[in-house]
C-alpha cells in the first residue's frame, strides 16, 4: 500500500470519529452556554427578591393620622390628601446631604415637570429655607419642597434612609420604595396606582 492509500485511507476511516469529536465539541458549547445563561438567569432572580425584601422592609410606613397638609419652604400651602383625590402623588424624601439624591433628584424633578403627576418632595434635615432654596437654584430643581428641617416629618413616616418615595392615592398610601429609581419606573408606579 502506498503512502498516498494509506492517508487516504486513514482519513476515510478517521472522517466520522473526527467529525463525531468535532459535533461533540460544537453541541457541548450549546450546552455551556444554555447553562451559563440559566445560572445568570438564576442570580438574576436571586438578586430582585433580595432587592424587593430590602425595599420592602426598608420603605417609609404611614403615621396613623398623617399631616398632609404642609408648607413650603416658600409659604406656600401644599394639600398632599387633596391632590391624590385628583391623582397618585409622589412624595420624595431627600436630603441635601445625601450622595444617592444627586443621582435620584434630577429624575425626580424631570417627572415634576412633565406634569403628568403631581410630585411633592420633602427635604429631610437639610437645613433653612434659604439653604434649600440656594441648593435648589443651584441644581436648577423646580419641584415642590417641604422643608423638614429637624426631620420630624421623616421619623414620622418611620423613615430609614434617602432617597424613600411613597405614592399616595386618595389619601392612602399605595406603595413605598427606596433607593435609585429610574423615572420610568416612578411613571410605571404612579400610573398602576391609577388604576385602582
């Protein structure tokens, strides 16, 4: 047998082991990677229940006779309860102070001014009246501000940590959250609140 037969040969009888190790290979990366994404699928789901027991236990719970009619830190009289019979308000609570507001305010103010739900936002231990205005002109923040300066109102609400949101609808509330939410998230959780 030549040398050429012999190869040829060989390759003929190889072929099918060559090409069964080589599906093998291929059909076992089809396998690892169906079993990466269901493991990032499970820690992915992991994650929102842990998130969703944090938030819930971690969300401001509403006083038993609550004070929702407030003032401003420009005077004015702001009727929380009466809003909600018109709409889902937001309330936010924030601080000046607090590094995770910066991140949260500007999406909050962007949803006061879209007007689409009427937001009322309760400035936690962050100072006088002149101090929350200056900090509002200087971040170029237009949403209604109630200033809690000694943070009684946040106690109140058995606040644990800024930024907190309530949603409240006819005067009850619907929903609490903390933490970073998107504006979209906000806007999704106004408008369920809007449907009951």
């Amino acid at each position: 047998m030549t040398d050429l037969q012999r190869t040829k040969t060989s390759s003929q009888t190889t072929s099918p082991e060559s090409r069964a190790l080589k599906g093998s290979k291929e059909s076992g990366s089809k396998p690892k990677a169906l079993s990466w994404l269901l493991s990032g699928l499970k820690y992915l789901l992991i994650f929102a229940v842990i998130y969703t027991v944090i938030n819930w236990w971690r969300q401001p719970i509403m006083p038993a006779n609550p004070e929702l009619t407030l003032t401003d830190y420009q005077g004015q009289v702001v009727d929380i309860e009466a809003l909600s019979h018109q709409s889902p308000v937001l309330v936010y609570f924030w601080g000046t102070w607090c590094p995770i507001c910066s991140t949260t305010s500007p999406k909050v103010n962007a949803l006061a001014e879209s007007q689409t739900y009427p937001v009322v936002t309760i400035a936690t231990q962050s100072g006088s009246n002149q101090d929350i205005e200056q900090f509002m002109t200087q971040h170029g923040y237009s949403f209604t501000t109630i200033n809690d300066e000694s943070g009684e109102i946040f106690s109140d609400w058995q606040g644990q940590v800024t930024p907190s949101y309530v949603v409240i609808k006819d005067g009850e509330m619907t929903q609490g959250l903390t933490g970073i939410q998107p504006e979209w998230s906000l806007k999704l959780r106004l408008w369920l609140s809007s449907l009951f």
